[in-house]
C-alpha cells in the first residue's frame, strides 16, 4: 500500500507569509493533481506555541491556531485522513513529521499497511529531508516527488545539495509525471 505525505504546505511557508519558500505556493496544483493516484493521503503541520526556541533560529512561523498555520486556501484538504502536528513544544524544532506529537506517524503507517511512503511539500531542505530521511530510516521504501516540493534556500544551493543527500541515503527522487495508480 502507498501513501502520499504532504509536508507542511502552510501560508507561513508560501509567498507573503512569514517564513516564506521562494515559489512554495507552485506545489499546490502538483499536489492536488497526484493525490487522487493514493489510497490514502494524510499531511504535517508546523504547529509552534509562540514562545518555542526554535524563534531564536527562525522568524516567528506557524503559531497553532494562527491563520500562518492554516493550510495554503488552495490545497485541497478534504481527503486527507489524518493530519500530525509537530514542532509542538517549547524546546522541540521537530523538523520531521516522524517527531509528530498529536500521534504516531510510524505506528500509524504501520498499522495502515504502508510500505511505500511519497512526501511532497515543503521546504526541501529542511523538513521534507528531516521528514524522507526518517522514513528511510524507519524501514519504508520513500520517495520525494521532485516537482512538488520547494527549498527555503538560506544559502543558495541548499534544495539541491538536500536532495542530493536523500538520495544519497536510499531516498527515491521521483517526477509526478512518473507515478502511477496502483
Ligand atoms: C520548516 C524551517 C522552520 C519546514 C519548519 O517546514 O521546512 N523550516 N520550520
Ligand atoms: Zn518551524
């Protein structure tokens, strides 16, 4: 069974928003468009409380309950089977949605007969990498859809350089184009 997880597509993360990934919104329609090719979809959110340590590194993001945290008004939500919120505490970054506090994404994975785990979504170079590396780690066959995710680029060359070392540790990079139903 595979599955499709979509990373943090957030207003905070797209443009005007205040952690803004350069062209973040472009995921959106790709997103939408291969959904309907997975049994199931389910998402992460970045959900800060508004005090949380990870302001020290970064522009405040994502507060829980804050029209920044909603979901881009275009992704289409309604499909999705459950939704793992992370970065929830006050000393917590939690980059990868495998660090999800309101519930267990591996267990849930498990016990929902995924083997094949698809991650889209944002941004490249930090959570979606945090996020395929884990699933790689936890033992699921991972693939990031190359043209459905987006790089903050702090440094130019850090969505590349992030993708590179998926692929480095087992990850599949894979076009949209290229999946099929099955
Ligand atoms: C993210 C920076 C800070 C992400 C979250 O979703 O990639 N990046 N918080
Ligand atoms: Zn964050």
């Amino acid at each position: 069974m595979k599955a499709l997880l979509i990373v943090d597509v957030q207003n905070d993360f797209c443009p005007g928003g205040a952690l803004a990934v350069p062209e973040g919104d472009k995921v959106v329609p790709v997103i939408n468009r291969i959904m309907d090719l997975f049994p199931l979809v389910i998402a992460s959110k970045d959900w800060h409380p508004k005090d949380t340590v990870h302001f020290k590194k970064w522009p405040s993001h994502c507060v829980q309950d804050t029209p920044g945290a909603d979901f881009h008004p275009l992704l289409n939500a309604s499909n999705l089977k459950k939704i793992f919120l992370k970065g929830t505490k006050n000393k917590d970054d939690g980059y990868s949605a495998f660090e999800a506090t309101s519930a267990d994404l591996a267990g849930f994975l498990k016990k929902e007969k995924v083997d094949e785990l698809y991650i889209a979504g944002l941004a490249t170079d930090y959570c979606v990498k945090a996020t395929a590396l884990d699933a790689d780690k936890a033992g699921f066959e991972t693939f990031v859809v190359e043209d459905a995710v987006a790089a903050v680029n702090v440094k130019p060359g850090d969505g590349e350089k992030a993708l590179k070392a998926m692929a480095r540790a087992g990850v599949t990079l894979i076009n949209s184009a290229e999946i099929s139903k099955e």
